[in-house]
C-alpha cells in the first residue's frame, strides 16, 4: 500500500506545480519529509503555495509541519504523516 501513498502525495505536489524530492521517506508508518520548491516562471508567493498544499493534504488526512525557506535551495520543507 505505501506505493499508493507515494501517488497520491505526488499527485497532490502536481496539481499545485512545484518541484519537490523525497527528503526521508518511512513507508511502514507513513510518514515522509519533502522539499519543495517553486518553478523558475511561478510568481506566486511562497505563503499562497504552502496554503494551498496545506489544504490539500489536510484534505487527505495528512498531518502537516512546514518549514519555508529553510535553507538557500529550498522554498519549503514539509514533514507529513498519515
């Protein structure tokens, strides 16, 4: 079942459009550390594109602690659990 964690976590980082790698990822007890960052061309504020995946993965039943900017090559860190 993590495969389907994995998609759907992906699926969620698409549909806001950001670039994002999987820091740390514990399967077995759902629970996977993400950075993020924004596109070249996206001039969204950075606080706009953390609300809006808060939402999304508050919607799927995530817990959610971000970070933003927590180091020079990182918009966002997010650590989630489900």
């Amino acid at each position: 079942m993590e495969n389907s964690e994995r998609k759907l976590i992906q699926e969620i980082l698409n549909t806001v459009d950001v670039l994002y790698d999987f820091e740390h990822t514990d399967d077995d007890n759902k629970e996977y550390t993400l950075v993020l960052r924004r596109q070249d061309n996206d001039e969204r504020p950075l606080e706009q594109i953390n609300k809006e995946i808060k939402h999304y993965f508050q919607e799927a039943n995530f817990t959610y602690n971000e970070q933003l900017n927590p180091n020079v090559d990182v918009d966002i860190r997010v650590e989630i659990k489900r």
